[in-house]
C-alpha cells in the first residue's frame, strides 16, 4: 500500500511540479551542498537556451522525504562519504521507478562509496556505460565523443553511466568529468569560457533528457 501510494503521489507531483530542480541532501559525512553555484548556473542557462521554466532556485531535499516526488530531477554531488539506510534506498527507488531522474555527479572521490549505496537502491543492476550515440549526448547540444572532460583530477577519460530500468535510463552517475565545477561562477575555478561552455551545454542535455523521457 505505502508502495502504491508513493507512486500515485509521484505522479500527481510531477504534474503539479513540471519542471522543478532540488539537490538531493545524503547521510554519511559527504559534502552533499558541494558546489553552490552550479545548479542555479544550469537552471537559467536552460532557461536561456532549451526554452525550459524552471524554477532559477534549486530546492533542497533528503533522500528519505516524499518531498523527492515533488521533483522530476534530482541533482547529487560530493566528494566523499554516501549512506542510504533502508528508508531512503526504498524512497529513492520508489521515485526511480516511478518516473524520476537522479543525476550524480562525482566532484571527485564519490564514486566507491556511491557505487556501494547504489546496490541498495536497485541490488539487481550495474551501473552502463551509455554507448556514444545514446541521445542524452544529441538532445540539445551535440557531444559525439560522448562526455567533455572539464576538470583532469586523475587525468582518467570521462564516463556516463547509467541504471535502466527495462529501457527507461532512470539515473545518470557523472564520473571523472565534473560537470557541476563547470557550472560554477567562473571565478571559483577559473575555467574558460570554452570549459564551462560545453559543461552547461552537457548539463542542459542532461536536464531536457530527463523532462522528455
């Protein structure tokens, strides 16, 4: 019955609330509110450019809310430390199944500790890498190498992997890319234009993918 009811008030949600942002706040000591100025840089670069309405303030929102279903994306970043308990794994999935998107983003260091907590989410499935012609790389802007490398870090090729549920691909993991610094204020990392260009362009891929399917 909760099960049941969650997805009707997903649903109801996302009818209400189309085209809404929020990060998603995680337990485990990782630096969730990790790059502040990102989301909101991406939401009025899509605004500008992809002809969305978001709301240009991002809302906050803890894995184990029903404030998720309010959402149809979920952004998630950090560097270190994830932990899902029982109730947020199953209220992730429950949104997840129930036509929600969750972007993560690695800031650098995330990904064996996402990798992990993930299991909990969907035990069954592995994260994919998503093939060059996968069409979150041609939805807006045009990638055909597939995702930009913004920051070196460990100097590893960038990789977008995903979890699919039958062909729906339900969560995007962001790996050895970093995006969001891209999206920063440009006075926090000092990218170039150029840089940060092909960041947001990446991202507001990534967001009309996720409203569209």
């Amino acid at each position: 019955m909760k099960q049941v009811f969650s997805i009707f008030f997903c649903l109801f949600s996302f009818f209400v609330f189309s085209q809404n942002l929020a990060v998603l706040k995680y337990k485990g000591g990782g630096d969730w509110y990790g790059n502040p100025t990102a989301l909101p840089n991406l939401i009025a670069f899509c605004n500008q450019n992809i002809n969305t309405q978001i709301n240009p303030k991002p809302e906050t929102v803890e894995t184990g809310s029903s404030d998720i279903f309010q959402y149809p994306f979920l952004h998630m970043t950090g560097h270190g430390n994830v932990f899902f308990s029982e109730t947020d794994a199953e209220n992730l999935r429950n949104y997840l199944l129930s036509g929600g998107f969750l972007h993560i983003d690695d800031n650098y260091g995330m990904k064996p500790y996402i990798t992990k907590e993930l299991k909990k989410v969907f035990p069954e499935k592995e994260l994919i890498e998503l093939p060059l012609n996968h069409p979150i790389f041609s939805t807006a802007f045009k990638f055909p190498e597939g995702l930009p490398k913004i920051h070196e870090h460990d100097g590893k090729r960038p990789q977008a992997m995903g979890i699919f549920v039958e062909t729906r691909l339900v969560l995007l993991f962001t790996y050895e890319s970093d995006l969001g610094d891209g999206w920063e204020d440009p006075e926090v990392h000092n990218d170039p234009a150029e840089v940060r260009e092909k960041a947001l362009k990446m991202g507001a891929n990534i967001v009309k993918f996720a409203f569209e399917n």
